[in-house]
C-alpha cells in the first residue's frame, strides 16, 4: 500500500505519478525517498505535470506496442474500456499490439496488471507512457467531479460497496486501503453514472 501521506484520490493520483517520474529519472518506481520527494512537490504545486510529455513519448514509440515494446501491427486499445462508459478520446487511447489488445479485453489499466500479476505489478510495471496518460485522464475526470479529495473513509461507504473490483481486492488485501485499483473503481462508477 501507499504510505500514511497518502489520504485522498489526488494523493494518489500524485503518488502514482511520482513514481513515474521516479522510474524516468533512473532511480525505479520503487525508491521511496525520491518518489516522497516528487509526491511532496506535486502536493505543495512545485510540480505540474506536462500535459503534452506522454503524447509526445508516445510519437516516439509510434511503432511499438505501448505494453509489450512488440513491433507489430498496431490497434487502438481503450485504456478505460469504452464498454464501461470509457471515453472515444485521445486521452483515453494508445496503440498496442494485438496480442496485448486480446488479452486485455474491457478491463481497466490497473484491473489488467493486477489480473496479470497482482496488485504489485499494477502499482510497479504499468508502462510509463500509458500510466501516465492514464492518470492524466482519471485526473480530470475526478476533478471535474469534485472526487480529488475523496479519503478512503469516503470511498469504503461510497464506492467500495458497488465496485465490481471487490473480488480482486480481497485476493489482493488491500480491501478497504487506497491502492490503485480504486482509481479503477471511482473511475467505473463516475463514468456508468452511479
């Protein structure tokens, strides 16, 4: 799970994306010091995130599958599945392979590495391109909602009872603590309208 700073969606969204930036440097999603220390700057506005960074990435790797690095014959994939409400917009799209497309199916970015590889995988592995547009996505959905500064307290009574992730959850105990799985949920429930 995050640390204890981690309290509301925003938190998290930052934590997430703080890893990423983490993970370019060099250092890996997984060196806490510096990843509390882009978190710290994201939270106190000492960082904002380059709306153009991913699309730009993106160009860069236009014949390579955003998940796998397969050079194949790319399709568009929905990172948040037009089945669940997903929007049709370059925010919501990369190109992947058709193996990666196939085995993904409509399941939402961290519901796939979770299924894939656990919960670890969806918070480590995620492919920086797509997380990052992903995030960027959910951020404006949530913020537009008012949802940024929802806490765990709001989501156990709000969410969690109508999340059809519970399951995956309770396999991977983080039933009731924030964990990205829940930026999937809140998103699912956001854009189904409930």
């Amino acid at each position: 799970m995050p640390p204890r700073a981690i309290k509301t969606v925003r938190d998290l969204i930052y934590w997430q994306y703080a890893k990423i930036i983490a993970d370019s440097a060099g250092f890996g999603k997984r060196h806490w010091r510096f990843v509390m220390s882009r978190f710290k700057k994201f939270q106190q506005g000492e960082i904002f995130w380059n709306e153009i960074r991913e699309y730009v990435k993106e160009r860069e790797k236009r014949d390579e599958c955003i998940f796998c690095g397969n050079k194949a014959s790319l399709t568009l994939e929905h990172m948040f599945p037009r089945a669940l409400g997903g929007p049709n917009d370059e925010k919501n799209i990369v190109w992947v392979c058709p193996s990666c497309n196939s085995s993904k199916r409509d399941r939402r970015l961290y519901e796939y590495y979770a299924l894939k590889g656990g919960l670890k995988t969806a918070k480590y592995d995620v492919p920086r391109i797509a997380e990052g547009k992903y995030l960027k996505f959910l951020y404006e959905m949530f913020r537009d909602k008012g949802l940024l500064d929802a806490d765990i307290e709001y989501l156990k009574e709000k969410v969690c009872p109508h999340c059809d992730l519970r399951e995956t959850c309770v396999k991977e105990k983080s039933e009731g603590k924030l964990s990205p799985l829940c930026l999937d949920g809140l998103a699912t429930l956001c854009l189904m309208g409930e």
